[in-house]
C-alpha cells in the first residue's frame, strides 16, 4: 500500500492521500487521492495472492462505481495474472 500511497502522492492533482478510506458505510478503499476540495480523486486497491477468489471481482465493483479514477497494485506477476484470469472469468 505505501507504494499506491506515495504514487499517488505524485500526482498533480492530489493534495491529500488516505489510506483505508470510508467511501460510505459499505465502502472502504485501501488508499485514495482527494484533491484540494476534498473532491475524491483517485481510488487504489493493493491485493496479494488470497484464496478468496470473490475479491477482485468485488474490488472491481467497487472501484468503478465511485466517480473517480482507479488504480490497482499487486505484490508479484504471479498475483496479477491470477487476478486477471479470475475476473475475465467472472465476465463470461
């Protein structure tokens, strides 16, 4: 998460960034980017490998259904490709 943190940090119009922040009562993001009105600008998912192959699915939902733009960050290759296959498989 600190790598989505400080990526985020870089960004022109970023002026805050926040982890594991409450989008809602449902909705939690595991780091955001709020510009200088507090304006939700950038949202993040940082996933590891899991067994719980419901997740990114799940965190692609959430993800879109916020007006802001999206990034996901994924600790190996390995992990992201499996993630990709899962959620090209949800589609079908």
């Amino acid at each position: 998460m600190k790598l989505l943190e400080l990526w985020l940090d870089s960004h022109e119009d970023v002026a805050q960034v926040e982890s594991y922040y409450e989008y809602d009562e449902k909705t939690v993001f595991d780091v955001s980017g709020l510009d200088a009105d507090g304006k939700l600008v950038w949202v993040g998912e940082a996933e590891l490998a899991s067994n719980n192959k419901h997740a990114p699915v799940n965190d692609y939902d959430k993800q879109s259904a916020v007006d802001a733009n999206a990034v996901w960050a994924f600790n190996r290759r390995e992990t992201a490709s499996r993630y990709w296959t899962v959620s090209q498989r949800a589609i079908e």
